[in-house]
C-alpha cells in the first residue's frame, strides 16, 4: 500500500496534469476505504490539497459530474476550519443567476453552469477523486466518461484519482 501512497504523492505534488491516476482492484478489496479514511490522513503534511471525492454510482448522466463535485466541494469546505469564504458563496450566489450579466462582468459565463462549477472549485487546491467508475460505465457512455475525466485533467489542470 505504502507504494501506492508514494506514487499519488508524486502524482498530486507533480506540475503535470497530463493523466489522471487510476486504481484499480475487484469489488469489495477496500479502493473506496481506503481514499476516504486511508489516504488522506497519509498524505496530509505532504501534498496541500483537499480531496473531493464523488461517487458515480447512481449518476444519470456525465452531465451530473459537475454538479455532485461542486457539492463534495461545498461540503469538504464546510468541514474545515474556516468553512466556506465568502468569495465561495458569491459564486454559489451566481449559479442562481441567468440572465442579464456577460462575462465582462465576472469573467466567466454565467449562462453556463458547468463553467461556473470549475471556477468555484480551485483546481491547485482539490484532487477530484472517482468512485464507483465501474458502476456507471457503459459500453454506450465508456467514450463520454473517459472524456470527461480526460478533459478535467489535461485541459481544465485538475488532479484526478
């Protein structure tokens, strides 16, 4: 195990976000255990991000990703210390709104909300963790998921696990 913890570290601490870091084993040998109480605590004073850590198990569509990392986020960051800054509930704020402020304003498009998403969640302080990839994957949608992990990690510079 404690190899696994070294290549993550590496993996987390590396500038690089040419991939995401894939773990993989058969149902029941402890994957899920082990990113929620095993691996944070490890690599805690070694790597400065927070996990988010979504399942998608139950997920109708890719299109739900966005929005249950948001959640994991919003829920991680009302955890710590210092809860959720303000500067996070005023983009939480924007998500409600629709119409009428352009991207000047803000600098994002607040007509898209997948884009918001990724502007509240800091992509240098997470790593966006995967589970239960097995139990939404399809032979329909294997392309559209892949992509979209694909495109969190080598075009927005997120960490995935």
């Amino acid at each position: 195990m404690e190899h696994i913890i070294n290549h993550i570290i590496a993996y987390l601490n590396s500038r690089n976000t040419d991939g995401a870091f894939h773990v993989k084993g058969e149902w029941g040998s402890g994957k899920t255990y082990f990113f929620k109480e095993i691996l944070p605590d490890k690599i805690r004073e070694q790597v400065s991000r927070i996990q988010v850590m979504v399942s998608l198990f139950g997920m109708e569509s890719v299109k739900d990703i966005p929005f249950r990392l948001l959640n994991a986020y919003v829920k991680k960051k009302s955890e710590q210390k210092n809860g959720i800054s303000e500067s996070m509930n005023r983009g939480l704020d924007y998500l409600d709104m629709k119409y009428g402020v352009d991207r000047k304003l803000f600098g994002m498009n607040l007509h898209d909300e997948e884009e918001m998403i990724y502007n509240i969640i800091p992509k240098d302080e997470v790593y966006l963790c995967f589970d239960d990839v097995e139990r939404f994957m399809t032979e329909e949608n294997v392309g559209e998921i892949l992509g979209t992990i694909n495109n969190l990690a080598e075009n927005m510079g997120y960490k995935v696990i």
